[in-house]
C-alpha cells in the first residue's frame, strides 16, 4: 500500500562526518527515502552540522542542527534539558510540517522524542530505532550508556512509553523484551548496505599492490574501530598462531580508527611484517557528489581478501560482516550478540569464541586449506547479504511510517 509523500524527520544524536554504522546508515536511509519520494531532514547536533559545512560535503538532502552545548545541559539537569529540546522540537516541527520522526539512539534522543510528544505535541508520530551501546550492556568491558544508573534510570523509563521500538537483530529485541517492553511495540527492521555497488569490478592485483600484498597471498580482514568490543588482540593472536601452521603466505588487514596503534601488538607477536593497519577510510567524493559510505577504497579492499575475520565481543549489528558478506567474502565471527545474528547460529557462517584465539586458528585454518569450503561459503554471504538491501530496509521503514498514520 502506497503512502502519501511527506516529510520524515531523521533525529540522531550523533552524525556525519562520523562513521559509525549508525551515522553511515542513516545517510543512506535519507538517500533512499529520497528515491521512495520523501522528504527526509537529518535532526543532528551542532557541532556536526558545522563540520558539513565546512568540508562542503554536498548531501541532497536538508540538515538542521539540535541546539549547541544541549549534551552538557541534559547531563548536569536531564530535565531541564529535555525541556529545551521540546522547545527546539517543536520550532523544527512548525517550520518543516513532519509527518513522522525516525529516531536513532535511546539517549538522548529517544528520550528527547517521548517526552516532546508526551508534553509538546501529543499527536506526533515516531520511531525510536536504539543502535548500540544506548542499549546494550557489557560490563566486562565497560561497554554500554546503561551502565550508569542514571541514564539506566532515564533510558528504560522512556523506552517503556514509546510508541514503536525498532530491533535490528533479536538480541536488540531480547533486550527491549527484558525491560517489559510488550511485543505488539517491536518492529524488526535490520540495517542495509549498498549492494550494488560491492558488485562492481576491482583490479585486485592492483589494489592488492598499493597495499604491498602479493598477488598470490592468502588475505584475512577485519574491519573495525580499535575498541576492546572489537577484540583485535585475539585476531592478532590466532593469526600468529595461524602463520605456523599455514601452508599458504598469509597476510592480516585490519581497517579502522586507531588501529595503527595496534603496531606494537603486532610486534610482541612476531607478525608485524604480515599485518597492515589502515585508518578510518572517508567518504568517497568530489566537490559535485553526493558522499559515498562506505568508500571505494574501503570496498576495493574488501573485493581483493580471501576471507572476514571478525571475532567480536558484541555488536548490536555487525553492519561490516554484512559488507563482507555482499563481497562475496566467507565469515568467521565472534559467538556474540549481534554477530550470531547475521550468521544465523553457523548457517552463513562460522562462529567461535570470541576469546578461544587458539579455535579461531583453527578456523582460519580450516577455510584457509579448503578451496571447496571456501566456494560454499562465499556463494552462503553473496545469498545471505541480499537480504539486507537499502531498497528493502527503508520498504520496512515506511510502512511502520504507514502503519503510524492510521492510528
């Protein structure tokens, strides 16, 4: 069933030129909004707004800025902040008209749309789509907002009067089922990628070249910021144990931010020279094009590896498994939240204990030494990853939009 073009407020409290998965993954939410014929606007904090234009990145789509300073504010007085943002809120709302509000992340922003729609404008109609660490928790690395009492405090609080909650995967579900969310309020709508565009031709010898990579070397990635969610030490482990055993030159390519102060790690395991540390890759443009996530260069370097290694502790959605696997890449993943979840439990994939560096030797190993193994499981990603088209996910998306409007 159709629905009527209009408006679609895309609230998040973090944004471009930041690429995370969630910030990558709205862009190209607005982008294919644009093609379904609405009109999206990007509601994101000031100070990333400002840096747009400074880089003169050219987006077709409208960006207005949340008020400067407004983190600090809800931090020290919560309400007096939330009241702020509902005046800023409905100032947005009067002058675009939105029909309906997508929001990204639990806190502050998904707090911010209950409260304006529970004491500014009791008719608005929204979304909150959590994305992480807003509500996820792992103490054991520190790892989640919901770890401070007060924002625990804060975020169930507004979770349990939302109106729509979106689950990327189920462990996001498990975890809105966990605070008495009931079922009837969960819309499951996974991330995308740009399938298209991981179809496209590489030169691999020419991109494996610029890399310093034979031609004829067997290559490991991962992809991912260095974060000890990421588990890059237990990767860096198994491949070292890997390379005595290999029968094949092996070499390990990890791309993200701060990866290269991984360097030492690398030399305390005798692998330096196998290992290539690459930064955060940026967008792919020029001054008349709309941006590109993730970037040629990223994509180049997943079409010219053999195999994604991605032994994570957590995710909330492995968006970068799913970019290897639309590279027609086989996975081998952590056994965790998130990444369970786009292999299936071992049926896109093979999964291993994020910790057990000694298994996940073994594992590379085994697809290292089996061609035919290798083959099934690259026709399994490039199968698996069609799932999880842009096209499909934003069809997702507006009809909850729809569904909205009747009520």
């Amino acid at each position: 069933m159709s629905v009527k073009v209009g408006k679609i407020a895309l609230m998040i409290s973090s944004y471009l030129p930041n690429l995370g998965g969630m910030e990558v993954g709205l862009h190209n939410i607005a982008l294919e909004l644009l093609k379904q014929g609405k009109e999206p606007v990007v509601i994101a904090p000031w100070r990333h707004v400002k840096q747009l234009k400074q880089l003169g990145w050219d987006l077709p789509y409208r960006v207005e800025p949340l008020p400067p300073k407004i983190w600090g504010l809800l931090s020290l007085w919560p309400k007096l902040g939330l009241n702020v943002l509902g005046y800023w809120l409905s100032r947005l709302d009067r002058k675009h008209k939105f029909e309906f509000w997508h929001v990204t992340m639990a806190y502050p922003t998904g707090c911010a749309i209950v409260h304006y729609a529970e004491n500014v404008k009791r008719d608005a109609r929204y979304l909150i789509r959590c994305a992480g660490e807003d509500i996820q928790r792992k103490s054991s690395i520190g790892y989640g907002l919901r770890l401070d009492p007060v924002l625990d405090g804060l975020i169930s609080s507004y979770l349990k009067r939302a109106q729509t909650l979106v689950a990327i995967t189920d462990s996001v579900f498990d975890e809105y089922i966990e605070l008495g969310i009931s079922e009837e309020r969960i819309r499951r709508v996974p991330n995308g990628v740009p399938l298209d565009r991981f179809r496209k031709y590489v030169d691999v010898d020419t991109v494996r070249h610029k890399y310093g990579i034979g031609a004829g070397d067997f290559v490991l990635l991962c992809v991912g910021r260095n974060h000890q969610k990421k588990n890059y030490e237990t990767l860096i482990r198994a491949f070292a144990e890997w390379k005595k055993v290999a029968k094949c030159n092996g070499k390990l390519v990890c791309v993200g931010k701060g990866v290269s102060a991984l360097k030492a790690l690398t030399h305390e395991h005798g692998v330096c020279d196998d290992v290539c540390l690459i930064e955060e890759l940026g967008a792919s443009q020029s001054k008349s094009e709309v941006p590109s996530f993730p970037s040629d260069d990223l994509i180049d370097i997943y079409r010219m590896a053999n195999l994604f290694v991605f032994p994570s502790r957590t995710e909330t959605f492995g968006i970068a498994i799913v970019e290897a696997m639309a590279a027609g890449l086989p996975v081998i993943v952590g056994d965790s939240e998130g990444c369970r979840d786009i292999v299936n439990f071992g049926e896109w994939g093979l999964m291993v204990d994020p910790e057990d560096y000694l298994k996940l030797a073994e594992k590379i190993t085994l697809v290292a030494s089996n061609f035919n193994l290798q083959k099934d499981f690259q026709k399994k990603s490039l199968t698996r990853s069609k799932e999880f088209s842009w096209k499909y996910v934003v069809q997702l998306y507006m009809s909850i939009y729809h569904e909205n409007e009747r009520r």
